[in-house]
C-alpha cells in the first residue's frame, strides 16, 4: 500500500531548495489531458503537450519531486538500466538503435531545457564508469567498441590506471570509461524548474491530489481523486513505484525496491577537487554498484545498496559510511550531513515499459536508471498524443511479465536471486 506524506522526505535537495506550495484540486474538473504522477515521467510529458498548446493537469499526491525524482542521485546516465543487449534480441538493431538515439536526443535535452526555460539545476557534464576489478576492465573495452560499432557512439574514452588520479582520487579503481555526454543535476532543482516551465506554457499542477481509481466512460476517462472527479480526454499514469491499486494489472509487472544515499558536510573547494578532479559523476560496474558525485557546494554525495524486502536502514548514516570510506578513505570520520532512501520501480527483464490502451497512456519499470529514460518516455508518449506514434509502436514491442508470487513473494524471489550476484562483486 502507497503511502505518501504531504511533505518532501528530509534530504539534501529538499533541505537546501525552496520549493513553492501549488493548490490541491478544488471541485470536479474536465481537461484534455491528466497526468498521474508529478516526478519526471509526468513532468516531462506535460512540457511537451503544453508547449504544444494542449490544455494538460498534473495531479500529484503530495509535492512535486515528492518521490524519485526528488531524491536520486541526479546522474544522467546514457543507456536504459538493462544496457542494450536484451532491447536488441527484442527489437533487432535497427529499431533498439532507435532507442540509443533517443537516449544521446535526451541527454542534449537535459542540458538544454534550463537553458530554454530560464531555470538552473546545476548542471555538470560527464560520466566516469569505472572498475574495481581487473577481470571487469574488458567489459569497459568491449562497450567501448560496442557502443562506436553498433550503436554510432565513439565518443567514449578508455582511461586506464596509470592515469586514473587525473580523474577520481581513488585508488580503489582499475580503469574507467568517460562519457562526455553524460551529467549529473540537481534532481529536485531540474523537477521544480520543469513544473515552472509547465506553468508558463499554461498547464496546471495540482498538488495534494491523490488519484484512487480511473474508468473510462465512453471516449473519456474519469479519474476518482480524494476531491472529486477529473473527466478527461486522455490519462497518463506516470506513478512508477506508486501505482499501487490504481492499475493492478501495471502494478504486478514491477517491484518496488528500496535505495539509499548520503551527503557529507560541505568539504573545501580543494579537498572535493582531489576526490573527484573531473568533477564528473561516477558509477562503478559492480553488481550492488557505488555511485557519487559532488555537489555544486562541494558535498560529495555517495549512494548505493538496495533492501529487496522493503523498509529502509534506521540509519542511513552508518549504513552508508563504510561503502563511503572503502573509496575514499581520506574521508574517514567525515560529517554526513543527510541521509535518506526511495524506491525505484524494478521490471522483470529491467525493460522500460511505456505503453497505451485506447487513450490511457503510462510509463514505468526504469529499473532504477531514469534521469535521461524518464526524459525519453515523456516524449515518446507526448508525441503519440499529439499524434505521432512511431517511437511509441517501438517500446510496445518489448514485452512485459508479472513478477511471479506477486507483491507477497516476488521480493523474496528477487533477493534470493540477486544473492548470486552479489556474491560475483567479491570472489
Ligand atoms: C535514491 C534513488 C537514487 C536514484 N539515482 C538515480 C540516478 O542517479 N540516475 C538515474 O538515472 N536514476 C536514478 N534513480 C531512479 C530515478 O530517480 C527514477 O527512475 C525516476 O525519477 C522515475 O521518475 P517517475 O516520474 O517515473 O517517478 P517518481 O519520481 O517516483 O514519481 C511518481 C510520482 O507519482 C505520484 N503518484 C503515484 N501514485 C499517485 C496517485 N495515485 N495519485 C497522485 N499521485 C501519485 C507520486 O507521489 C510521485 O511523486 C534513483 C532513484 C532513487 C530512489
């Protein structure tokens, strides 16, 4: 069962950006379109159908950014969480290159849009992807050619150790790769300056307006909310972990997945500089991975760790630090000043699902990587609203199972088998 909280959780973003109260649905509404869910999936299709001139409400439960996309590690990661070997066998080259090219029209999209729409969400290009271990330094080498033979992307660069300390100030790393077009941004900042840039271009937000049920009736749909009702003409369900009841069918393809990260005190100027020179956002390519960043006041950032079986650690502090201080162990001790969780929606084969029945159109199962996917299924289901659905017809070729045992068992299932992988991270 989904519950909310009227208020953004306590984290650094939250705690350090000023986010505008918007009114709660007040009587029973008619618009063209609804769109379930204010984090990124929801924000980014109202963009593109409001610039369009299309009469477009968001209606959020809480606050918008309240869930993900107010809380992850804002690393613009190009690729799709299952990397492009299973979108592939599913769709032939031809089309999953589609996909990839989606993903580079996003990330352009990412550095853009504050620009067009006048807000700042501190920007800062680059991606490292690094190795902890020796026998993984061939996968970076092989995506490296994959990614320039395949897929048109010759714009990674292999960097091995001799030169690594140009690049992240731990020794904990074989070698890496960088990718220029990758970023990381302040994920609330970016969240709030698209609900603005929405507002602008005249679509509404309706803050503390919980969606219960839906039906269609006729051509239109009606969405039951604990004000009232909404008619529209087109509902999309941008919920991610949080469908919950409100469409059991979408609810049985993905799981719910706890993840967690901290931020420490802010460090000097030079001390950030020597953990991460390139100033770019790292991941590793570990199965249970590590990913930082440092902030535009100089906080290194650090997540990871997932719990499969819901809640979160009591302290997100001591659960984080020894991962922290196993790559930077010059940070030993070091004040940390948040810490806080949230929940990516996880699908069977990590495949994004953005699909559409009549005119109920919905987006989920980013697996946990949605900076940049989120940005891409927004287009792709504000295009087929406006009436071009090619990209769309791609996506509904991936097919999407239950997770079997349901909501009950599945958590157990899933952590049973990732215990396997978990356990190829250290031998
Ligand atoms: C801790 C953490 C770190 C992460 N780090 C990264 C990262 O560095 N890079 C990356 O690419 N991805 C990352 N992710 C994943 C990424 O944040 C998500 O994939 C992405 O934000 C999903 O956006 P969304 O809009 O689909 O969902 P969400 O942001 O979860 O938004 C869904 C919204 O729908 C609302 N809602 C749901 N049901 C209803 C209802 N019935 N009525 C009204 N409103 C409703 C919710 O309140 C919520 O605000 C991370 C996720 C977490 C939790």
């Amino acid at each position: 069962m989904f519950l909310s909280s009227p208020e953004h959780v306590s984290s650094y973003y939250a705690n350090t950006c000023k986010a505008p109260y918007r009114a709660a649905q007040a009587g029973n509404l008619q618009t063209e379109v609804i769109i379930i869910g204010g984090g990124f999936s929801g924000l980014h299709t109202a963009l593109r159908l409001a610039l369009a001139g299309r009469q477009v409400t968001i209606i959020e439960s809480s606050r918008v950014g309240w869930a993900a996309s107010g809380r992850n590690g804002g690393m613009a990661i190009l690729g799709w969480s299952c990397d492009m070997d299973p979108l592939e066998q599913a769709l032939g080259q031809t089309d999953a290159k589609v996909l990839w090219d989606l993903m580079r029209w996003a990330a352009a999209e990412l550095k853009d849009l504050p620009l067009s729409h006048g807000f700042d969400c501190d920007y800062r290009p680059g991606h490292l992807w690094t190795s902890v271990q020796t026998k993984r330094v061939a996968g970076l080498r092989e995506w490296q050619q994959h990614a320039a033979v395949k897929w048109g992307y010759d714009r990674l660069q292999f960097i091995d150790k001799p030169e690594l300390s140009d690049w992240v100030g731990s020794e904990r790393y074989q070698a890496a790769l960088f990718d220029p077009e990758g970023a990381h941004i302040n994920p609330l900042k970016l969240a709030l300056g698209l609900a603005a840039a929405i507002e602008k271009a005249g679509g509404k937000i309706l803050e503390q307006t919980r969606a219960l049920s839906y039906q269609e009736v006729g051509e239109q749909v009606r969405v039951i909310t604990e004000h009232g009702q909404i008619n529209c003409d087109v509902l999309v369900l941008a919920c991610n972990s949080y469908i919950d009841e409100l469409d059991p069918a979408l609810n049985r393809k993905i799981l719910p997945v706890g993840t967690f990260m901290v931020a420490t005190e802010p460090l000097s100027a030079a001390q950030a500089r020597a953990l991460i020179p390139c100033n770019a956002c790292v991941t590793d390519n570990q199965f249970v991975l590590d990913y930082f960043r440092l902030t535009a006041d100089n906080r290194l950032l650090f997540g990871g760790g997932c719990t499969y079986l819901g809640g979160m650690p009591a302290d997100f502090a001591s659960a984080m630090r020894p991962n922290l201080e196993r790559v930077f162990p010059s940070l030993r001790g070091v004040g940390i000043e948040y810490g806080w969780g949230g929940h990516i929606d996880i699908s069977m084969r990590r495949t994004p699902e953005i699909g559409c029945r009549a005119n109920v159109y919905w987006m989920q199962g980013y697996s946990g990587h949605g900076v940049l996917p989120t940005c891409v299924s927004g287009r792709v289901v504000a295009d087929a609203i406006l009436g071009s659905s090619d990209h769309l017809a791609i996506f509904r070729r991936l097919s999407h199972a239950d997770f079997p045992g349901g909501r009950l068992l599945a958590p157990w299932f899933e952590a049973a088998g990732k215990f396997w992988f978990r356990l190829r991270d250290v031998i």
